[in-house]
C-alpha cells in the first residue's frame, strides 16, 4: 500500500475539518478524494503530506509512520497545492532548480530533470518568462513540473485544474495520464466530476469530514443512480402520480425530475408521449447524477 | 542545517538579480547623513567628548550610521520582506511541502536578513572609510558585528511576523521601537545629554550596545568594557530567535 489511512480526524478548536476517515491507496492507482467545498478534501490531503498534524488517527504512507518519518517520506513524494504557490521572484526555469536544492538535489542533476520536465509540460519556450508573465495554465503545469522534481512515487494533487480553461484542462489531464502509465500513484482531490471519472481508478466522496461511499466511478454509477437518467422539467401532477404509481427511484426538486435506473427506453417513451412534450430528455448517467445525489443540491458556501 | 542554507540561497538567488537596487541606499545613505548632520551641524555643535576623548562631530555619528543600517537591514528583510513571502507570496509554504523544516525556513530567512546587514555594513564602511572616519585594522571587526546585531534585530522582526494579523500592523513596531531607539541609543548625541531616567531606559534597547560597540572598533578604542554590550547583544538573539521559530511554528502549522 502507498497510503494507509486509518480513521483520520483533525479540529481547529471547535471546528471539527475531518470527523473519520479511513481510506487505502494502491501503488500505481489514481485516487480520487471528491466532496463539496468544506467537506474536508484539502484538510485530509494536508495531513498527508505533513502540512497539517492530524488530531488522531493512524496514518502511513510508503509503510512509514507519518509521525516519525515525515522528512523521508517528503523526499518520496511531490505536493501540487490548491493555489499558485510559485516564486514570483525567480524565472520559469530558476523555480524548478530553486526547488531541486530544497531536496538536496545537485546541480546537473537538478539542470536536466529541471529542461525534461519543462519540455513535458511544454514550457521549454518560457524558460526565461518570469512566473507573472505567464498564463493561468501554464502556471499550473509549472506547479505540477514542480512537484515532479524529485521523481516522486506519489504525486498529491489538490484541485489540479480548479480556474482552468478547457483547453488547458485537458493537457493537465493527459500530462496525468502519461505520469499514470509510467506507474506513478496519484492521489487527488476534485470537484470535477468528468476530471474523477476520466482519471481515477478509485474514489471516495466525502462530507462534513467523512466518507459517503468509495468504489471505481462505473461501480458508484452502477449502485446509486443505475445507467440512464430521465430529466423531466416542470413536471405536472399527473407525471408525479405515475411515478409514485410505478415506484420509480427519482428525486423530485420541483420545477424539474429526475428518474433514476436502467433500461428506460420504453419508459421514456411512454413518458414523452404522455406527459411531456417538451423539456423531456434521457442521458448516461454520469458521476455528477451520484455526487448530487449522495451530498444534496443545498449550496456550499 | 543544508535546508538552512538552501533556504538562505533562494534569498541569495533573488537579491543578485536585483544587486545594483540593493547597493544604491547603503551607499548614498551615509552620504546624505554625513553631509546633512555632519557637515550642516557640526558647525553648531562643534566637537564631541565621548569617553575621554574630544571627536568631530561627523566621527560621532559616522559608527552610529553603520548601527543603525544594521539594524534596519534585519528588521526590515524579517518584518516586511519576510511577511510577504510567507503571506502574499505562499513561498513558506511551498517550501513546506518539501523536506524542508518550519525551522529550516524560519532560520535560513533569519540568517538571510543578517546577511543583508552585513553586506550592506561592508558598503557603507567603504563610503565612510573614504572620509577617513573609520580606523583600521580593528575597524575590520564591524563586520562579525553586523552579523551579530543582523542576528539579534532579524530575531525580532522575526518575532513580530510571526503575531502580526496584518502587515499595516508592523506599522507599531516601527514607531515604537525603531524609531525610539533610532533616536535615543546615544547615536546622535551622547546619552548622558538625557535625564538620568532617560539613559537607564536607553541601556534596554539593543541599539545603544550596538551603537557603543560600533564606536569602539571605529575608533580602536578596546576596553573590558566592551564585553557587557556584545554580551547584551548576543543574549537578545538567544532570547527573541527561539521565540521567532516558536511564533512561527504557530503560525504555520495549523
């Protein structure tokens, strides 16, 4: 195992950030940690990397006692933090040798993981920029070629591509992809659906400091909301009915409906014929339909 | 104790892009000091007695210049340039997802700010050697000493980043303690021109010692003596870093 955790919890004073928490990462998998803002994503990935002491709990990563060996398992592994934490002091190119001293790296050595890294995240033409001059994604992919310059075993990823356009999204995403399939372990906490399900083998959706469900993504589709989804907005009294009648799994949020299950295509047929004509449609279900589901629609904040 | 030094080193790397900044205040700074108080006012004040010796008033004042430049150096890189690396610029915390120790950090940048006293003591003893103001080759010691006052002014600079809420807030420190001692250490008049009150209250400020301890090797006046400031001096660094590293610690680690 690369991280066992064991019943995790840490407060700030009253403030209870991770109530228990409980999760094993297997080399070479990506683990996702996915909840809404104030779940205790950050929190519990901060007690990883040993930016936080954890208030009780038994945690290892590498099969070492984090309360023990906290300096030789940060020689293992690269930290990518939720905000931009670069050097705005120092050029592209000086923020990776910079940091590669910090891990007592040498010189060349530092200098030609420093030019491989940049020329993988495609920076190699901004070398010289200073970190202000660049864009948002490619700040990040800094971030990450950053925390990849120690040849970590295991890369921490808090919101990897939170404020990022599409375009630079993806790229994030295949850069990931391409460190997956040379065996790294990646652990990352999201609340991108389509990022979880297109990158992590397993995940656990958390919140209010513990855990809701774990599973693969299909797994978790498969047992909380089936494979299709009809959505029936402004839904009348007779559809309601129906519903009830049938004992269909739904969810009904007033102005619209949402029928979970498999195998609807007559259903919805039946439906759009007699109860909708319009504002009716049948979609995959995706992990959104299962996170939605699992932590409710009240907004965060 | 490498952290320490890679810490220090990332300092270092930054200052030397912008070195021609870092040289133009210490090395116009005494000069405008010297020509306004020394040539303006030495006129009206005529020459100085300080411990037994009479002295122009421009030699008074040049050793407590170099005092006063050590002590802004280190505090100022430890309050304000410190405050906005660890809170505008999250550079302690990137440094924290790595091996690095809060200590490490909190150390490097300590000694960082010391450096900085050093380096510029070095420039302005070139300034002020110039006007003849500074006797060689004890003068030379000056140097080990702005290591010494750039340890004990960066500790507690070091010390008020670690509570202040806010950099506004450094604000306090700057008025009520800087100033003070800017004013009162015996730098531009002798202390025993201020009430008997005054001068004990003036021996609790770390500036005086240093400024005592400046004038000293400037002068090549060596006495026993001298050993009751430097022990002062290195008492207030063995006092305020532990308490910077402990504030710092708080603050950091949540």
């Amino acid at each position: 195992m690369i991280i066992e955790a064991e019943h995790l919890r840490k407060t700030f004073g009253a403030l209870v950030a991770v109530e228990d928490i409980s999760f094993h990462v297997r080399p070479g998998e990506c683990y996702g940690i996915l909840g809404p803002n104030g779940a205790g994503k950050t929190t519990t990935v901060r007690m990883i990397y040993g930016f936080s002491p954890m208030t009780a709990g038994h945690l290892t990563v590498f099969g070492l006692d984090i309360r023990h060996h906290m300096r030789t398992i940060k020689t293992r592994i690269g930290v990518c933090q939720q905000e931009n934490n670069l050097d705005p002091d120092l050029t592209v190119l000086e923020n990776l040798l910079v940091f590669a001293r910090y891990f007592n790296l040498s010189r060349r050595p530092a200098m030609e993981k420093a030019q491989e890294l940049l020329a993988f995240m495609a920076l190699d033409h901004r070398k010289e920029s200073k970190v202000l001059d660049l864009s948002g994604g490619m700040m990040r992919r800094l971030v990450l070629a950053r925390a990849l310059i120690n040849n970590p075993e295991l890369l921490i990823l808090d919101e990897p591509t939170t404020g990022l356009d599409p375009q630079s999204r993806h790229q994030v995403w295949e850069r990931l992809e391409e460190l997956k399939a040379m065996g790294m372990t990646l652990l990352l906490t999201t609340h991108y659906m389509d990022e979880a399900s297109r990158l992590c083998d397993r995940l656990i959706i958390i919140d209010h400091g513990r855990i809701l469900v774990e599973g693969s993504p299909a797994e978790l589709i498969r047992d909380y909301v089936g494979h299709d989804i009809i959505e029936v907005s402004d839904p009348g009294p007779a559809l309601r009915t129906f519903v009830q009648s049938h004992r269909l799994h739904h969810e009904d949020l007033g102005h619209r409906l949402i029928i979970y299950g498999n195998n609807h295509d007559d259903l919805y047929h039946e439906i759009r014929n007699t109860y909708c004509r319009e504002g009716c449609i049948m979609r995959m279900a995706s992990l959104e339909d299962v996170f939605l589901k699992l932590t409710g629609r009240g907004l965060r904040e | 104790m490498k952290g320490v030094y890679h810490v220090w080193q990332r300092n270092w790397t930054v200052y030397r892009q912008n070195w021609k900044i870092g040289f133009l205040a210490p090395l116009l700074e005494p000069l405008f000091y010297l020509l306004a108080f020394g040539y303006g006012l030495s006129v009206l004040v005529g020459n100085i007695h300080d411990r037994g010796t009479e002295v122009s008033y421009t030699a008074f004042i040049a050793p407590a210049l170099i005092a006063i430049n050590i002590m802004n150096n280190a505090f100022f890189e430890n309050t304000y340039s410190s405050f906005v690396r660890m809170y505008y610029q999250k550079t302690f915390d990137a440094m924290m997802a790595t091996p690095l120790s809060v200590e490490e950090i909190i150390t490097g940048e300590i000694f960082w700010g010391a450096t900085k006293s050093v380096f510029s003591t070095i420039i302005m003893m070139t300034v002020i050697s110039l006007f003849g103001l500074i006797q060689y080759p004890a003068g030379l010691l000056l140097i080990p000493l702005a290591f010494i006052g750039g340890m004990a002014f960066g500790s507690i600079g070091m010390y008020f980043t670690g509570i202040v809420p806010h950099i506004d807030l450094f604000n306090l420190p700057f008025f009520l303690f800087i100033t003070p001692m800017f004013l009162f250490s015996g730098t531009f008049f002798p202390m025993e021109n201020l009430p008997q009150w005054a001068q004990l209250m003036a021996m609790f400020f770390p500036l005086t010692h240093l400024t005592m301890l400046a004038r000293s090797l400037s002068f090549s006046l060596f006495s026993a003596k001298m050993l009751w400031p430097l022990i002062y001096l290195l008492l207030f660094w063995a006092v305020f870093f532990p308490l910077a590293l402990y504030k710092m610690r708080q603050r950091l680690i949540k």
